[in-house]
C-alpha cells in the first residue's frame, strides 16, 4: 500500500489472485500456508521458479506425540483411579464432619 491505497485486505487478496490468474502467465504464486503464521503467503515470479521452503520436520506434529503410549496410557488410568478412590475417602470424611 506504499504506492496504492488499498482498502483492505480483501481487496490485496483480489489483486493478488489477478496477480496468479494473468492468460499471459502468472506474475504471483500462492504458497502453502507455514504452521505458525495465520496467513498463507504469496511469492513474485519475476526472478523464475520460486524456491519453496523446505518442510521443517520438527514443526510438524510426529505420530508419537498425537498418541500416547499403551503404558503412558495405563499409567494415567491407574493415577486417575486412585484419584478417584482419594475423592470418594474425602467425602465420605467431609459428610461425617458435616454431619457430625
């Protein structure tokens, strides 16, 4: 917008599919939006082919941590288990102070 006012940010995005969609051969290219930012970006083709950024493995989300364990996931049933029989205990001992 240094050299155009523009009204907004759909108004950009509509320059910008003109932009891609030229008959003569798009002078933009929409990349794929990168894990963290909140809008996908878009690259000049004046200079040739655009050199996409390598995928970072370490942004993206592993199998291992999507899903826990088989013994992670009996740990936590266990504790919840015993937090459970711990809350019962404390009831049963708050409702004979109550009452009593």
């Amino acid at each position: 917008s240094r050299l155009h006012p523009l009204a907004d940010a759909r108004e950009v995005e509509e320059i910008l599919q003109g932009l891609a969609s030229r008959e003569d051969g798009p002078f933009v290219v929409h990349l794929l939006r990168e894990p963290g930012k909140r809008e996908r970006r878009w690259a000049q083709l004046f200079g040739g082919e655009v050199q996409l950024p390598e995928e970072n493995p370490e942004l993206r989300p592993s199998a291992e941590n999507k899903t826990p364990s088989a013994d992670r996931l009996q740990q936590l049933e266990n504790e919840i288990a015993g937090l459970r029989q711990e809350l019962g205990e404390l009831k049963a001992q708050f409702e004979t102070f109550k009452n009593g």
